[in-house]
C-alpha cells in the first residue's frame, strides 16, 4: 500500500569548509563561519533542538612533488595545510522559506559555507500508516484469492503476516553552493514535489 503526500518538514544541509596553514587558523575562521550560518538559521525561525552537528573533522592536505635524491627523481607528499569541515543539520517547517533561509545561510557562512542538499519528509508518518496498510492487506487477500482461483483451490485462513516498512519518505534535492552568493541573485526556487509512503505485507496462506 502507498499514499502520496505533501511534505510539511525541509531538512537542509549546510556545512562550512576551511583551509589554512595551521590548524588552529583554520578552525578558528570555520567556527567562525558557522557561529554566523547558524545565527541566521536561528532568526528566520529555526529552534536550536532542531539543528544539530553531523559532521566535524580536521585533516591534513597533501601536494605531491618531484624531488631529486641520489640523481633520481622522486615524488614525495609536501604537506601544505589543513581542511576543517563542519556541517549541521537543520529542520525547517516554513516550507514557504526554503529558498529564502538556503541563500541566507549561503550569504553568512561566506565563501566557506556548503550546501550539501535539502531533503524533504513529512514530520509525523503515523496518520497515514492505517490507510496503507489496510491497503496493503486488501491488496495481499485479493492476489491469494486470484491465485487460488487460477490454480483451482480453496483458500484457508491467514498462517502469518509480516510486515516492512519499505522505501522512505524523504526526497532528496541535491545542490551545491560552493561559491558566495551575489546579494542581488533572486531567491533560490525549491519544488517541494510530493512524497511517497509506503508500506509492504507478506502474507501467508493455507489452503484446504
């Protein structure tokens, strides 16, 4: 069984990316960047329960080289800096504001922000779990009963059933903001689309 929807729930996200020779430079400047992006996702009405880190790390960035050791030419890794990345994840429930809040939160975290995608679900699945899965049991009797009348043998009563949530209820929307936006670019255009929920039965029947 499977009903479409309309998502009520966006969830960006945004992450800051920053080279620098040292570590501590590097850091600073994304904490920096973040400390911003996520003052912005707090004023256009974001709660602080609902943004939550989902990636933090440093790490060493090599160039390899030629060098001549004993007449020979050699490639060898010259370290060059380090990359921190940090990355949240942030509800939004104003659907309207998608659009609004990515270019916000572009423009804040500067050069160094990244937009990793937008997901969209629906907050709460379980109102529509009944419907499908009546659904999904009538459709389950109604191929027994077919099959049995095909092969030509009553069909007894119900030996098991299982069932599996199947697929997700998110759709994904992937985008890339890797460069800082230009103040006087329009509005970023999010299609919210509709979702899929679904539900599978197996069931198992006798026969007499």
């Amino acid at each position: 069984g499977s009903v479409s929807v309309e998502p009520d729930v966006a969830i960006l996200q945004v992450g800051v990316e920053v080279f620098a020779g040292k570590v501590s430079t590097a850091r600073s400047e994304a904490s920096k960047a973040m400390d911003s992006v996520v003052s912005v996702l707090k004023k256009e009405g974001v709660e602080e329960k609902d943004i939550q880190t989902t990636r933090f790390s440093i790490y060493p960035r090599y160039d390899y080289e030629e060098v001549t050791i004993n007449d020979r030419r050699v490639g060898t890794q010259v370290l060059t800096g380090y990359t921190v990345n940090n990355t949240v994840k942030a509800k939004v429930y104003e659907m309207a504001k998608v659009g609004e809040i990515i270019d916000k939160a572009a423009d804040a975290g500067g050069d160094y922000v990244r937009i990793n995608g937008v997901d969209f679900t629906v907050d709460d699945s379980t109102p529509y779990e009944t419907e499908i899965r009546k659904m999904a049991v009538e459709d389950a009797v109604g191929k027994a009963q077919e099959y049995a009348l095909l092969t030509n043998v009553e069909l007894g009563p119900v030996i098991s059933l299982d069932e599996m949530h199947s697929g997700s209820v998110h759709s994904p929307y992937e985008a890339d903001y890797g460069m800082r936006m230009m103040a006087a670019a329009p509005t970023t255009s999010i299609s919210t689309g509709q979702l899929e929920i679904s539900l599978t039965v197996n069931t198992l029947f006798a026969i007499k």
